[in-house]
C-alpha cells in the first residue's frame, strides 16, 4: 500500500502577485508526484482551500487536477478543515464530492448522545478510513468529546484516522496559547493518523 498524505494547502491564501500562485504551484507538484509514484490513494487532512468559497480561478485548476487523479485511479479521501469549512455548514467540498472528485470521510451519526463514525473503505487497498473535521476556535471539541471510540478501536484492518486540530503535546513552545486539544481525545488502535501542522 502506497499512498500520499498533504494537508493545510490554502489553495487562494497569499494575495500578492508574486506569492499568489505557490500554493496552487506546490498542489500541482506534489500531486503530480503522486501520478508519477502511483500512489494508491491521496489523504488530504484539511484546508484545501483557504476559504470555503474559493475564486473561480482558483476552483477551476484544481478540479482540473482532481479529474486527473480520478482518471488515473487515485482516489483523494478528505476533511474539512478549519478555513474552508463555513459556520453556515457550506463548503465547495461537497461539490467536489456529488461531483466525485473527493470522498469526505467525516461520516456517522449521533445516537443517544455519543457520536459514531463510520469508515470509508478504499476499494484497492481495503484500507478503512475515516476522521473528524476542523472548525476554528476548537469548535470541533465537541465531536471528541463526544466520540464513541470504542468500535472505532476494535474495527480490524489497516486503519487511517484524519483529524485536523493542534495537539496539545506536540505545540511547539511559540505557539502555547493556541487552543488545542490532548492525544487522548484521538481514537486508539490506528496504523496511520492523518493530521494537519499547526505553525
């Protein structure tokens, strides 16, 4: 099993001429080595985008790039994360999603309180993934907190858990006022987990 793991992208994020396109150029290689590795699949653990509704441009060369990968059998698993995920709930994921480009595997529901996620099963590999979303300000606390681990940790397989928040543990020095959450709140029992640098 082979895949790639990318994160925090902010295709759209500088606005001066000579920074403006680095973002979109560093998608394009990165996933072009990708294509060229044969990669399995692609996880990409929050911030594609730098907002939730990125120019036209923008969203115009990367669905391009998306279409790409789909053609050539890389399928790209994803999660909101805190910049192009909207407090309306709206984001261009879910386009790119009913337009399947992308998987979101943010998938469960909530019984009696307790939040149950489901797995997304990559078809060539077996590989079981799923993961929570980022919002800003921490807003995300809420789903580890409330989050049945348990079948979680006992599902068998190759698991891949993607989670897009800042880890309490591993903040560097510069950064300790920033709102983070504790390796605990992470589910146990994961081969891989797929997350997101925090600078």
């Amino acid at each position: 099993m082979l895949f790639a793991h990318l994160a925090d992208c902010h295709i759209g994020s500088w606005r001066d001429e000579k920074l403006k396109h680095l973002n979109t150029e560093a998608f394009l290689k990165a996933t072009q080595m990708c294509m060229d590795k044969k990669v399995d699949f692609i996880l990409i653990s929050g911030d594609l985008f730098n907002t939730s509704l990125p120019s036209v441009d923008n969203l115009k060369t990367i669905v391009g790039r998306l279409k790409e990968l789909k053609d050539n059998n890389i399928p790209v698993y994803i999660i909101a994360g805190s910049h192009d995920f909207s407090p309306s709930g709206k984001t261009i994921l879910d386009v790119l999603e009913k337009a399947d480009l992308v998987r979101n595997v943010f998938q469960g529901e909530v019984e009696e309180g307790k939040l149950k996620l489901k797995f997304t099963i990559d078809e060539k590999t077996g590989a079981k993934i799923t993961g929570i979303i980022g919002k800003k300000g921490m807003l995300d606390r809420t789903y580890y907190e409330q989050l049945d681990k348990t079948d979680l940790e006992k599902e068998d397989g190759y698991k891949i858990f993607m989670f897009h928040t800042a880890l309490s543990e591993f903040k560097p020095k510069n950064l300790e006022q920033m709102e983070s959450a504790p390796l605990s709140f992470l589910p146990k029992n994961f081969n891989y987990y797929a997350g997101t640098k925090k600078s």
